[in-house]
C-alpha cells in the first residue's frame, strides 16, 4: 500500500486521557472496520505517558470516513476525542515556525553556500576597486565658490 493510500486509511484521534493504551483505542474503533495499526506517540520524558492523541489505521478508507462521522467528539475514557483524517507529517527543519533558524538548515546551506574560490576572487575584485578608486572631489579644485561661473567679458 502507498504512503498516500495509508494516509486516506488512517485517523487522527486527539485529546487522549493518559489511561488510553493502544488495545483500548483499538477496541473504540473495531466496530468501524478492520484496524491495521494503532500508534500512540509517547512524550520524552522519564514517565513514558503518551502525547495525549494517537492514530488508528484501517484497512480501507470507507471505514476511516465512518470513523471519523461517528467517533468525533465522542467520549472515551471521560474525555471527549476529535477524530479527523490524519495530515502528513510535517518536514520540521524546513518551514515556518520552526526553532531552527532558516540559515542553519541544510537545504538554505546547499543552496546558497559561497565555495571558497568564489569568496577569494570577490575579495580580490574588492582590493581591486580600492586601489583604483577615483577621488570623488579631484577636478574640483579651481572651484572657489558654489554656483554658476559668471559670464565673461
């Protein structure tokens, strides 16, 4: 099955009290249709609770459509859930909103690096135009006042 043949099968299931194994979101959604997986993302710290949503996989996409019509805003475990189509995931280091500055990601760095031969002709091209820089004033010295010459007679 495609990734995105998965993803039309597949639900996401958000406000999860922390009692809500996978064996229990898998139950919840059994009268729907045949589960393929169950997945609860866990929270990193030392205590191995779950994130608080989780995602059901099904084996066609009628049955995630009739999950989705009849388990949104239902009660499970004392807490209402939403149910909606599961999104894809989202490439963290290259969009807007990320804590990694746009400079530091490797796609902007392979993009717009300067190779080092570039970097010594333009700093040689920059010790160039200094030595042959032209005096802005020079060929301005006869004049003692500002303004038009007078006419002469």
């Amino acid at each position: 099955m495609s990734d995105a043949t998965r993803l039309k099968c597949t639900v996401y299931v958000g406000g999860l009290d922390k009692t809500v194994t996978k064996p229990v979101l898998q139950q919840a959604f059994l009268p729907f249709g045949e589960v393929v997986e169950v997945n609860i993302p866990t929270a990193t710290d030392e205590q191995h609770q779950h994130r608080g949503f989780g995602y059901v996989e099904f084996e066609n996409q009628e049955d995630a459509a009739a999950a989705i019509d009849n388990m949104d805003q239902a009660m499970l475990a004392g807490r209402f859930v939403t149910v909606a189509q599961a999104k894809p995931q989202k490439d963290v280091g290259n969009v807007l909103g990320s804590k990694v500055a746009v400079w530091e990601q490797e796609e902007w760095i392979r993009k717009y690096e300067v190779s080092e031969e570039d970097r010594a002709a333009a700093d040689q091209a920059k010790a160039d135009a200094m030595v042959k820089a032209v005096d802005p004033m020079q060929g301005l010295e006869g004049l003692d006042v500002a303004g038009p010459k007078p006419a002469s007679e």
